[in-house]
C-alpha cells in the first residue's frame, strides 16, 4: 500500500513568482517525514504539490519531477484526480463537509465519486475507517448527525477518517494540530503513530517538538527573505536534525536562536 | 454552585436602600423621556389647532417638539454626548416609522378595499360572458358581483412557473460559471457586465424584446403565456444570477479543497458539496426573484394580450394575469356607467397579488431554514 515518493529538483510557482526553489528529496514509505521551517517558506506549498493541490490555486504551476514509486505526478497524460484519489491531504482547519452527517463524511470520497457501495460494505468501512483515526468510541451512536456538531479535534480526526476511507497510498498532512488544544494534538500525534504502519505520511508543522515526537525524518525549510525563494536546507534523521544538525541555520531554528 | 451562591450572597452588602444610587447621579429619571413625549404631544396638538387642525400637522408638530426638548432636556441634564445620542436616537427611530407608513397604509387600503370583493366565487370563476349589462343588473338588483380573476390567477400561475423554469436553469449555470470556472476572465468579467446591465433593463423592454423576437420567429400577432415567460425570464435571470454568485462565493474554498483531496472530479464537487451548501441561499435567492416579477404588468400586456376566459395553454391565446386583470378593470371597467363592480374586483385581485408575494417570502424563509446546513450535536 505505502508508496516513497521521490522528488527531483522541483521549482513551484505562483504564476511568475518563484515559492520554492530546487527541491531534491526522498520520502520513505512507511515512515513519517516531517517539514519545519519559519512561516512563509513554502513547506505547505511544497507539500501541497505532492498530490497536485497546488494547481488548483490560479497561477500556480511546477517544474521538475514528483516520482510516486517511479512513475511522475507530473507525467504527460496524468489525471490529478488520480494522483489525488492516490495522496490524501489533511488540511490546517478541520473542514467536514456541513452538509453532511458523520458518516456520510467518513463515505465522501466514496460516494462524492458516484460509486455504489452496498449498505453492509458502507457500514463497515466507516467503522474501519472511524476506529483507524480513533474517533469510533465517541461517535458511534450518532452517526447520523452533523459532522459540524462535534468538537475541533474530533472534526480534525473526521477529516483523517474521511481521508484514511479512500484508502491512499500516502497521507499529507499541513499542520493539522495548529487548530486544537493540547489533549486533541496528543490524539491526533498517538494517530499519527498507527498510520505510520500502513501509510506514508508527510506531516507540515510549526511545533518543533511536534516534529520530535512524531516524525522518523525531517526537513528543514528556509527563505533568506521576503520575496525570496523557499528552500529545503537539511534533510535527515529526526534525531540528527535536533541534536547535531550539519547546517548553522538548522542549528539556530531548532534551538531557537533563529533571526 | 449552591456554595458560589451562599458566598455571592454573604459577600453581597447591606440590602439596598431608599436612598438614591450615588452611581445613577446625573440620570435622568425613567419618566423623563413618557413625560417630554406627553408634553411634545400636548403642545403639537395646541400649534396644530392655532393653524386649524390637521393630523398631519400635529404629527410633524408633535415630533419636532420631542425631538428638540428630549435633546435639550438630556443635554441639560446628561452632558452634551448624551444630548446629541439621544437626538440622533429619536431621528432614526423617527425614520424607520416615517418608513413604516407607507408600507402600512399600502396594507391597510388594500385589506379594506379588497376583502369585500375576496370570495370562493371570485376565486374561482373567470370573466368569461360577464359584461357591462350583468355588471349593470347586480348593481342594481344590489346582488353581490358576478366574475373573479380565477383565469388570471392561473395565468399568474402558468406565466410565473414558466419563467422559472427558464431562468433558474440559465441563472444558476451563469452564475456557476462566473464562480467555479471563470474567476476573472475575461469572459466572465464581461457576463458580469451584460448581468449588470440587465439588471435596469426597464421591464417594458424585456416585453418589447420578447414581443418583437417571437414576431420575427411565429409571424405578428405571436401573442401567448410562454412569450411573456420568455419577457419575464429576462426580468429574472439577472436577479438569480446576482443572488446565486453570492451564495456560491461565500462557500469556504476549504470544503472545495476537501473534496478535491478526496479524489472528487470538478463537476462532482461543485454538483455535490458547493451547490448543496449554497442551497438554501439559492432557493430563496430564487424565491425573492419570484416575487420581483409576479407583479409585472407592462411585458405582460404586450406579450400575452389581456383574455377573460380561462387559458391554461402558455403556448396557444392570450392570456391575463393578476396585474394586467387589476389594469384592464381599472382603465376599462366591464360596464362604464357602473365601475364599481370592476373596482370591487381589481382591489380583490390586488389583495391576492399581495398574498401570493407574501406567501413567496415566507416560502423564502421557510426553504432557507429546511436547507440549510443542519447543526446540532
């Protein structure tokens, strides 16, 4: 199931604006990758152009290469909604569909997509896909009602629901804690964890020791300023990012001593 | 929180006194304001008798005097901030009522003059074979009138639900477009404008444009309900246009978004997550419209003609509606030596016209809150 995504010097664009500069970098499957960096640097631009979500700002356009297990995102012929049914995303804000009961967000790429899935089939992957982001033993005796009525974190793990259901190869995740308290992130992070052993994930945070619990490897992002390209630094072992990291920069985000 | 009680209670001081509130110093008393409005009347009333008694007169009198006493009186007594509150207070309560007349005697004329005429008979028979001489008979036999606007409220009906069914299509994709796919093209920016433009259009020209284009299409005298449907949707399609753009740009992009990481076509998404959470604006953006053009006359009467038997073909004979029933009765009243009858029956189909409208805007409502996003936990 788990894919690696590769990508080779990749250059992202708002129209004529270069965000981000000459990326390189080899996400392992069945592993979570973190990106840190100051505001602005374009870690989530460059995360959102690993499932093509880039493209659906206008302007906005890439060069280089996206290899999800060798085969290029970006390829000729290639169908974004392919790539996208392939790459699931978490946003920042928890946003279930409000028209929608719980469990018809948990079925959304299901049934959005028109495909026919029979009741009992329905039933099951909703509580598969409820117990996998943790949110079954809250929710399961109202899942008919609106999934804009439960609290932030358990929207947030509703959209890890909803994404997890689709069954992707790779889940994206831009700062999906920034929104929630303290006792919400540790259960999305405890999540996190679990998904590791069937997805890849790729995780944009601004909390540093987020990023130290959670992920197996990180990138460092930087911008040397405004109007400047964003650019990848470091990418190494978590453990090495925090404790001995090669670049001077690196050194100076994560102990704080940046600017 | 019997405890929080107990305590706020112990903590609380000795139980109020007689004496006054030393924080409420330089109030005026609560009677102040009754008391000036009493006075205000009191003397409008005396000004308006010098200058012989009118009750338009009085009124204005009447409000002039509160306005500058209680502006005064609070200045006097509160402070200059205060005094220049409580005037522009008393101007815009005074402007919401002068508002509010018009829209009251409007009610208030057409309940009087219309509920004599309003029964099942005018309800539910046409002005087919009623002429001047039984018009004449009834008025003299003191029998109470013969003929109802049952042919015109049906072609309200048909005419309406025609021009919906037309522009509601055309409106929405519109504004689909203008939201989901054009953004700021080019192409967009101009349908904006022509939208825009449309919007004035005077409604007899959407009449004359409608009148003019079936001629060229079926010959002259091209005169029947879906013509008028097609002047109508020309009223309506900018209206539902406007109202539908609105509704569909205050969809958060973030649900947009969602659906696309999901792996959701473009189409899918805007079929399925952006229409639906935008419905029930759209609907009653719908409905509003509805009402703007149920009570056109002018288009009506160049593309439908005027009929007094009942057509419940739009694409075959004239055909009346409600406002042109009222106007035919009004300008050429079945029996010209008594035009009471006629009289009786124009305000009874004004009421309906009334009643039909204010039933849409209630529809309005009531669509909108069984629509929309359900809440709860």
């Amino acid at each position: 199931m788990a894919k690696r995504i590769d990508v080779k010097d990749l250059n992202v664009y708002y129209s004529k604006f270069l965000a981000v500069e000459d990326i390189s970098i080899n996400i392992e499957p069945k592993s979570v990758t973190a990106f840190i960096g100051p505001s602005g640097c374009g870690k989530s631009t460059f995360l959102r152009t690993l499932n093509r979500m880039h493209e659906v700002i206008p302007g906005g356009r890439v060069e280089g290469e996206v290899l999800l297990d060798g085969d290029d995102l970006y390829g000729p012929g290639v169908d974004p909604v392919t790539v996208r049914s392939q790459i699931g995303m978490v946003f920042q804000r928890p946003n279930p569909f409000p028209t929608m009961s719980i469990k018809d967000n948990v079925l959304a790429g299901v049934k959005l997509n028109g495909k026919k899935i029979s009741r009992s089939d329905a039933d099951s992957l909703v509580e598969k896909s409820l117990r996998g982001a943790n949110l079954w033993n809250e929710v399961k005796d109202r899942l008919d009602k609106p999934g804009s009525g439960l609290s932030g974190g358990q929207q947030q793990r509703l959209c890890i629901a909803r994404t997890i259901a689709v069954k992707p190869d790779v889940i994206l995740m831009d700062e999906p804690c920034s929104a929630l308290d303290p006792i919400s992130t540790l259960a999305i992070e405890d999540l996190i964890n679990e998904l590791k052993s069937e997805f890849t994930v790729v995780i944009v945070t601004h909390n540093m020791q987020q990023a130290a619990r959670v992920s197996d490897r990180t990138a460092f992002f930087n911008i040397a300023g405004t109007g400047k390209p964003g650019k990848l630094i470091e990418y190494n072992e978590t453990a090495a990012i925090f404790s001995n990291p090669e670049q001077k920069a690196t050194e100076d985000y994560v102990s704080g001593r940046f600017g | 929180m019997s405890v929080m009680t107990a305590n706020t209670q112990a903590a609380q001081p000795t139980p109020p006194s007689r004496k006054r509130n030393s924080l409420s110093k330089g109030k005026l008393p609560r009677w102040a304001v009754p008391a000036t409005a009493a006075g205000a009347i009191i003397v409008g009333a005396a000004f308006s008798t010098l200058t012989g008694f009118s009750v338009a007169t009085f009124a204005i009198y009447s409000a002039v005097l509160f306005v500058i006493a209680g502006t005064v009186l609070t200045s006097v007594v509160e402070g200059r901030r205060q005094g220049r509150n409580a005037m522009w207070t008393y101007l815009i309560y005074g402007a919401f009522l002068l508002a509010l007349i018009p829209l009251a005697s409007v009610l208030y004329t057409v309940l009087e003059k219309g509920l004599p005429g309003m029964n099942s008979h005018f309800l539910f028979s046409s002005m087919n074979g009623v002429t001047g001489a039984v018009d004449n008979q009834s008025v003299a036999d003191g029998a109470p009138v013969i003929g109802g606007a049952y042919h015109a409220l049906l072609g309200t009906l048909m005419i309406t639900l025609w021009a919906t069914l037309i522009s509601v299509p055309v409106g929405m994709l519109t504004a689909v477009y203008l939201v989901e796919y054009g953004k700021n093209g080019v192409l967009a920016k101009a349908i904006t404008f022509f939208v825009d433009v449309m919007t004035g259009i005077p409604s007899i020209v959407a009449g004359l444009f409608a009148a003019a284009f079936f001629g060229l299409l079926l010959g002259p005298n091209a005169r029947m309900g879906i013509v008028a449907a097609v002047a109508l949707s020309v009223l309506m399609i900018p209206t539902v246009v406007r109202s539908t753009e609105e509704m569909l740009k205050i969809v958060p992009n973030e649900l947009r978004e969602a659906s696309y990481a999901l792996g959701v076509r473009r189409w899918r998404t805007i079929l399925k997550v952006v229409i639906p959470t935008a419905i029930s604006g759209i609907a009653s953006g719908v409905t509003l419209a509805i009402a703007r053009v149920i009570g056109e006359t002018a288009p009506i009467l160049v593309t439908a003609g005027i009929a007094s038997s009942i057509n419940t073909n739009v694409f075959a004979n004239w055909m009346s509606t409600l406002p042109t029933f009222i106007y035919y009765q009004i300008l050429t009243p079945t029996s010209p030596t008594n035009i009471d009858p006629s009289v009786q029956r124009a305000w009874a189909a004004a009421l309906l016209l009334i009643l039909m409208v204010m039933a849409l805007n209630l529809g309005a409502r009531l669509i909108a809150s069984l629509f929309a996003p359900k809440k709860g936990r």
